[in-house]
C-alpha cells in the first residue's frame, strides 16, 4: 500500500482518467447494458427457448458476469501493451524514467493507473450484478470468491501487457493482442485437459474449473488437485500460478523500467537459472502418477512414456525461455568482449553469450527428471530410459542454442527490430525443414520422415530415429561453432569511421 498511496504516477493517471463527466457517461452506459441484458434474459426465461430445466446457473448474474470478465481483460490488456511504448513513442517516457520514483513506484502506478477507468466501468456494474445474483439464489461468497480470482487474472494480465509495451517499439495494440492470444491460449487449453492428464494441477492455469464447484456442489469437476502428493484446492493453486508467475514478470520489469529499449536484458543469468529450476519443481510437484497407464492394457489412457515426452517438450521451451531473458544487449555484449579478451572477464560473465546459461538449464532439467524417477519410481518414464531422456535433451539443447546464438548475432547486425525478425527468420526455417521433409519422404508414410529428425529436433522424441537426431545435432553443432565465429567477427570489426569534410 506504500507503493500506491500518494504515488504521483497514480495520481497523474487517475486525474486524467476519472473525470467526472467520463465516470458519468462511462457508469450510466454500463448500467443501461446491465438492464438490457437483464431485459433479453427475462424474456428468454419467459419463451424458455434454450432450457427447460431452470437452475441459478442460467441467472441473470451469469449472463452479465462473462462481458464484464471479457471486458476488463481485453481492456486491461490493451491499454498496458500500449502503456510503455506510446510513452516512448511521444518522447515523454524518459521524464518519467529521470524522477526521483523507483522502479516499483514507476511499476505500481502504471500497473493500477493505466487501467482504471476498466476497474471504474465494470465495477459500477457488480452491485447491478450481485443483486440479481442473490435474487436467484446465486450464493454470495461464491460471487465475491469469483470477483476476486478474476481481479487476480486482470493484474496478471496487465503485468504481461506491461511487459510486452516495455519490448515493444510501437504500440500496436492489435498485434500485441494477437500475439498474447496465441501465447496464453495453450496454456488455458492445457488448463481444461481431462482427468487422465498426468498434471491435472495445470488445470488451475484458468480460475473457471476452481470456482464451478462453488456454485455446484453436485459439479463433476474436481475442486482439488495433487500438489506434491496432497489434495490441494484448484482455486489456491490458481493463486499459487498468477502469483509466481507474476512475481517473475514482477522482477524482470524492475530490473528494466528505468533502462533504455536497446538495454534490456530481462533477467540476470542466475535469476533465469531460478526460473528454469522452479518450473521444473513445479512440474515435479503437479506430476500425478496415479492416472499413468499401460498403454497395452489401457490404449485411453496417459502413459508414462508420453508424460516423459511432456517433460521434454516442456523443458525445450523453458530452454528457449532462458536464452532469450539472457541475451545480451549490443553494446554491452562488445564490452564484454573487449574486457574478456584482456583477461578481466569470464566466459560466464553476466554480460557474455547466453549458450552457457542454457547448458546449466539442461543439467538442471536432466536432474529435474532423476528426481522424479526417483520420487515416483519406474513409471516416471515408462519406455524410456534416462539414457534416451539425456539425449533428447541434448537435441533439444542444441537446436535451441542454435537459434538463440542466431538471434544473438541479430543484435549485432543493424537490422531494425533484431530479435522479432529473427524469431520470424527462425519460424521460417522450421516451416521450410518440415514442407520440404513431407515432400521428399513419399515413403514415409507411418513413421516420421528422416528429413524431419536431420533438420528439427522432433527425432528427439523417436526412439527409432535416434541415430539421425543425432547426426543432426551434430550438423547443427557445426552451425553454432559458424555462428560463433560470426559472433566474434561482429565483435572484433572496428567502428566505422566518419570521413570528415
């Protein structure tokens, strides 16, 4: 509360958000919605049109509680992913970057400031809400729970709209959405998975499974989920997500609210080592053996073999994740360079090459995997062996180190927007490996073409094309060694000398 009271970023927004001709108009319209929405429903209870069996489910509170959980999202979220970069797009950002404010002040003011007049809006509408809510028999500590856990996603998702602004060098809300649409959409579908889903704790990844039963006791939905062997409520554990989750984005906008565009670097390279490890726990402590199947005696069943491969898939993202929060700004990167040449840095300096951040992060995802052998026992990998498991993500090591040295060499090279193009160029690789992989493999039909496992990592996941994946591998490894040298080259080129009149 010491970050937001009298914090004059707060301040500056709330006066020029909320004023009061606004808040009238703005409150009047969304109340004339509530009672229009409310008139649609009534006449829809009269012609029973849709339902014959009338519960509190189908009340009026329900039909105005998803536009408001729909309204202050894509609200919230379109007005910080355009927070930052419209800032710097109107030069005004770096007065508010020289003040006297600290970065969580800066950070506290833009997270509850840039929003309100969607927090305004759409809370002029839950008395409105409530109301008809109780007169249906809707129980009120389930509506209040309900409010709560969606004011909880709302910060989280202008704390991830802040973070993207801070990338961002135009605000362009529409692309900024589609991104964040394709980001976060996996992630709710891997939340509403079913109940033979080895980590039915991901499950809380979306608050609607965690609040159902509050409103049905009768639900078929689980309330609870294992976490480390104990049945912990869905509704906890979506506070255990947004909350870490958040508190990550937390730190890697504190780290670089005050610095310029050019200058970010997004965790230190200890603190991306922390979050490859807590996500691996997390993981660990999700794992439900319980719902591992033998694939011979239970063909519907999730087999042990395929959570291995979960496992793998999973810990190539967080590979990627790491090196991309470590990449090392220009200028600082050839700094580095000169100082390491003289002897008064290390290889693993905090301003170095990302690569050897990522093979910490593989070792820490191999041991991730032994604990889970041993805390669970051999079903932990069903057919695989840790053998299989460390060359899989050895391959995967590879082809990610591959693409973030790629994205590193970008940064040296004057291109505008380095690093989306380069995500971009990588993207295009991987579509042009896997069309000309299904062309040339007419004969391939039931297995995967050996294109695919020479030019991507997904050999890694088929034990029978081992051999391949790894003489990929090894073509890639002959790439990095080449990116390597491109690296140094950039570095060691001698500035360009401006010829004088």
């Amino acid at each position: 509360m010491n970050l937001l009271r009298r914090n004059p970023e707060l301040l500056r927004h709330l006066r020029s958000e909320l004023r009061a001709p606004r808040m009238v108009l703005a409150a009047a319209l969304a109340n004339v919605l509530c009672f229009l929405i409310s008139l649609l429903h009534s006449q829809m209870v009269a012609s029973r049109s849709y339902s014959d069996a009338w519960t509190e489910s189908n009340s009026v509170f329900f039909w105005i509680l998803i536009p408001q959980a729909l309204v202050l999202a894509l609200w919230c979220l379109s007005s910080t992913t355009q927070s930052i970069a419209s800032e710097r797009l109107l030069k005004t950002y770096d007065f508010l970057r020289t003040t006297r404010l600290t970065a969580g002040e800066l950070l506290a003011g833009m997270l509850f400031g840039v929003p309100v007049m969607a927090y305004f809006s759409v809370g002029c509408t839950i008395p409105f809400a409530i109301a008809a809510g109780l007169g249906s028999r809707v129980p009120l500590s389930a509506m209040l729970v309900t409010y709560f856990m969606l004011f909880v996603f709302v910060v989280f998702l202008s704390l991830v709209g802040l973070l993207v602004s801070m990338l961002v060098q135009k605000p362009r809300a529409g692309g900024a959405l589609l991104f964040l649409w394709f980001a976060l959409t996996p992630l709710f579908g891997i939340g509403m998975l079913g109940h033979n889903f080895p980590y039915p704790g991901l499950a809380a990844l979306s608050i609607v499974p965690g609040l159902l039963p509050l409103y049905h006791a009768s639900s078929s939905v689980s309330s609870t989920a294992p976490f480390f062997g104990a049945q912990v409520p869905l509704l906890f554990l979506s506070l255990l997500l947004y909350g870490s989750f958040g508190t990550w984005i937390v730190v890697a906008l504190l780290r670089n609210l005050r610095r310029e565009r050019e200058e970010i670097q997004l965790l230190s390279r200890w603190q991306a080592i922390g979050l490859a490890a807590y996500l691996n726990l997390l993981m660990l402590g999700f794992l439900d053996t319980s719902v591992l199947q033998d694939g011979a005696r239970n063909p519907y069943g999730f087999t042990a073999g395929q959570a291995t491969i979960f496992h793998l898939v999973f810990n190539n993202l967080i590979f990627y994740a790491v090196g991309l929060a470590t990449l090392t700004p220009a200028e600082r990167l050839k700094v580095w360079y000169r100082e390491y040449s003289e002897g008064k840095q290390s290889y693993l300096s905090e301003s170095g090459l990302p690569w050897p951040w990522m093979a910490i992060a593989a070792a820490v995802a191999f041991l991730a995997l032994l604990l889970e052998t041993a805390s669970t026992g051999a079903p932990a990998l069903g057919k695989w062996t840790l053998g299989d498991s460390a060359l899989s993500l050895f391959v995967f090591l590879v082809y990610a180190t591959r693409d973030v040295l790629f994205l590193q060499w970008c940064t040296l090279t004057r291109m505008k927007n380095p690093i989306l193009k380069g995500i971009l160029l990588t993207w295009l690789y991987y579509f042009a490996a896997g069309v000309l992989s299904s062309t040339m493999a007419a004969g391939y039909r039931s297995t995967t073409p050996p294109g695919l496992s020479l030019l991507t990592p997904t050999g890694a996941l088929m034990p029978g094309q081992a051999t391949t994946a790894m003489f990929g591998a090894g073509l890639q490894i002959g790439v990095i060694l080449y990116l390597l040298f491109l690296i140094r080259d950039r570095l060691t080129r001698a500035p360009a000398q401006v010829a004088t009149a």
